[in-house]
C-alpha cells in the first residue's frame, strides 16, 4: 500500500485562497515599508552555524535547525566519548536561518563598501525554529522586517512605531504596541543588587505572559536571584497606570542607576514623539516587556491584536553593535519584524479579508463552441491590455455549468456569445451579483466593462 503523503509537523501548504491572503498582506506590508524609503533586499534560507550560534540565547541556540554536511558527514566522526553537541558541530557547519536580523547584520557587514549609511533595508522571506508547533506558532513562517542601522536617533524608532501604525491601520487590525528598553531592565537588575543577573532576569519575565508572575519568580529564584532581588523587581513587573506615571516611577526608581536612567531619558522622548506624531494604535510603556534575545539594547517593541487571542504578531527593538560581532565595530541599528503567519491567522479569525482576494479573475467568457470562443479572443486580449482578469472557459459546455464555475471561483461577471451575439456583432453581460443581463456592442465592450467594475 503507498504511503500516505504529509508534511512535517509546523509546516503548512497553502492553496489559491490561501496565497491570496497572504499576497493581500505581505503587499501592504511591502507598501508602507516602501512609503518610509525601505529598499528591498534578501538572504541566503541557510548561514553557517558560526553566523547564527550564540546570538538568540541559549534558548535561542536549541531551537536553532543545523543542516548535515553534504557527502558522508559522519565518515571521519569518532563517535566514543562525545556528546552530541561535539558530534554535531563536527558534521553540521550551516543551520537554517532564525530571524531575518542577524543575517541582516552579516549583510551589512559583509557588503559595508556598497551601503550607504544609514541604510534601510526590508526583507519579506521565511524562517525556521524548531519549536513545538501548536495554534499561531509554527516551525516554518515568513517574517516581513524592516531595519534602519548606521543611526541612533530615536526617530528611527518612531518612525518603526508609525509603519506598525499604517500597516494595521490598513489591515484593519486593532492592536496595543508595547514598548520598553531593555536599559531600564539593567538599571532595575541593577538597583535590586544583581547587575549580573541581567540576562537571567530578562528570558524569566519574557516569559510572563505565558507562564505567569508566580512561575517567573520561581524561575529567577531558581536562577539564583535573592528574595530581595525579587522583591524590588516584582512591583515593577505589575506597574499600572499611564504612561507618564509609569516613567516619572521609574525616574524616581532608577535615579541610582546611571544605565537605569539614559533608559528613563529615552523611553520618555520616544513616548513624547509618540504623542506628537498622533498615533492611532493604542501604545504601552510596558516594563513586563523583556524580548529575551541577546542582541537588544535599547528600545524594545510587541504588538499585540486586542480583538483577538494569538501570540504577538510584530516585534523588534535597537541593537547597539549587533555587526560587531562581525567585525563592524560601533554600528547601531533598530528594526520590527512582523510575524505574518499570525497575523493571516487574525484577518482570518475576524473575518477581514477583502471577498475580491477570492477571485483568481473579475470576468469569465464563455465557451459555447469553436466559432464562438474564437470570437472572444480579441476582446479577451483587449481588456488584458487594459488590466482586467479575464478568462474564456476552456471547453465547449452547458452554460449553467459555466455559470456554477463563475460562482465557485467567484467571478463577478460573465460575458455570454453565442450565435445570437455574433449575428449582432455583441456581448452579453451578466452582472453575478444582481443577475442582470445587459447586451453590449462588441466596440463598447472595454467602456462597459470599466463601468461595470
């Protein structure tokens, strides 16, 4: 018996429909990214090991997918007395590609003599983690970033916090775009005792939204930070109120903290050109928010739907010398990268996809013999020309039969010749929506079409 095909767990196909959707929003993320002077580039899906390893964390690292070496990889292995991690970096040099930014960094390293400073660059490609796969999380997904590196002015950072305003604004998403800084969690590792826990501290409380306050406590205690430690950082992790209060009580709180306090300086900038570029999403200071990845420094970013339960669905954040691991010394850089995966999964579940998406054409002709279908070519290639989707039914067939393909792929109009229409040197013109029939002139046929659509 022939097996039965699959697919990997966390991987998806997509169909006509589905890919339709997805156009819809990768073209209008494209577009604001290219409205804020975004240029287009792309990477290879695999990098060496060297490139990705030791840039997302520990956790980051497991969940890294290593590709074997071409040829007998295991050929040369003496397999006693070692443990997988040695054999594995023995017979994997490249792994798939986790996010788009750290292979944005070798980029920019790599190819610095042909940038031009500061540079702004989007990437629309997929990426790869092996996580465990459940509802609005997969190990295969297509992330849409955008990154400004070579400047540290803070209107790069709202500049990132109006293209996430546009891009739902147009998707017709509500959200909550938090933000925070990762300097203002240094300050508070640092005015709770424990400057070196600073890592530590952040991957426990980025996982506070799925675990919770009491299993992140847990967790920092179990990372050897004190009761004491605990106990400032807590109340900060439950801070409420506005904005502005939240930053006059980390001003108040980090006054000690000179890392603590640039923070206070930029969050409370970037919240005053927030307020002056009139935003319409709902924005956050919230000082839950970790981002446990090594490589942030400043401004961190999560956008959350508030009409639907998922994941996030964009974040980013600054890095401060991300290519210098690279060798490209003292380059900053901050970037968002929106999950789009999810973010198919929101439009889907509130319904907010445009019906036009499910239409691979806006006019069907119809096939009623040889004669007749050669008839229609012309006037088929003529509004090709003029940009509407057109088809002419392959076979000779019942019109009823037509008519059905017409509403299963949802095409608006159906144009009918048969002998009737050539004696008459016409078209008619069915409108599928409101079922009326309309005879039109074959040299009018462009005209009424442009009307009718």
């Amino acid at each position: 018996m022939a097996q039965t095909p699959s697919i990997p767990k966390g991987t998806r196909d997509f169909g006509c429909i589905e890919m339709a959707r997805r156009n819809y929003i990768f073209d209008n993320i494209r577009e604001v990214f290219r409205r804020f002077g975004y240029q287009q580039i792309e990477t290879p899906a695999m990098e060496n090991l060297s490139t990705l390893l030791g840039k997302y964390g520990d956790e980051g690292d497991k969940l890294l997918y290593r590709i074997l070496n071409s040829g007998d990889a295991f050929a040369n292995v003496d397999f006693e007395g070692q443990g997988s991690a040695a054999i594995t970096s023995k017979v994997c040099e490249k792994g798939l590609r986790y996010d788009l930014t750290v292979p944005f960094a070798r980029f920019v390293t790599q190819h610095q003599n042909d940038i031009s400073f500061p540079f702004k660059r989007f990437q629309i490609q997929p990426v790869w983690r092996a996580d465990r796969p459940q509802k609005g999380r997969y190990r295969e997904f297509y992330q849409c970033d955008a990154d400004v590196i070579g400047s540290t002015s803070l209107l790069n950072e709202l500049e990132l916090v109006q293209i996430v305003d546009m891009v739902f604004g147009r998707l017709g998403i509500n959200v909550c775009i938090k933000i925070n800084n990762r300097k203002l969690l240094a300050g508070i590792a640092e005015v709770a005792g424990v400057p070196d826990k600073m890592m530590d501290i952040t991957v426990a409380i980025d996982k506070i939204d799925k675990i919770g306050l009491d299993a992140v406590k847990a967790e920092l205690a179990a990372k050897e930070v004190s009761p004491e430690a605990i106990a400032v950082i807590e109340p900060v992790l439950q801070l409420s109120g506005s904005n502005a209060s939240k930053i006059a009580t980390m001003r108040a709180l980090l006054a000690g903290s000179e890392i603590g306090t640039r923070g206070v300086e930029e969050i409370s900038q970037l919240f005053d050109l927030i307020s002056a570029a009139g935003i319409q999403q709902t924005v956050e200071l919230d000082l839950s928010l970790a981002r446990g990845l090594n490589y942030y420094t400043g401004a961190i970013f999560e956008v959350k739907a508030l009409d639907f339960a998922i994941g996030s669905i964009c974040g980013g954040g600054r890095y401060d010398d991300l290519t210098g691991i690279f060798g490209l010394k003292n380059v900053s850089g901050v970037g968002i990268s929106f999950g789009a995966d999810r973010i198919y999964d929101v439009l889907l579940g509130l319904d907010k996809y445009p019906a036009s998406l499910l239409s691979g054409a806006s006019v069907l002709f119809t096939n009623m013999g040889e004669k007749e279908a050669a008839y229609c070519v012309p006037a088929i290639a003529q509004l090709r020309r003029e940009g509407i989707s057109c088809v002419l039914y392959p076979d000779a067939a019942k019109l009823k039969k037509q008519f059905e393909y017409a509403n299963r792929n949802n095409i608006s109009v159906v144009v009918v010749a048969g002998e009737s229409e050539m004696a008459a040197g016409q078209f008619t013109v069915k409108d599928m929506a409101s079922g009326q029939q309309t005879p039109v002139a074959r040299e009018d046929l462009l005209h009424f079409m442009k009307e009718l659509l």
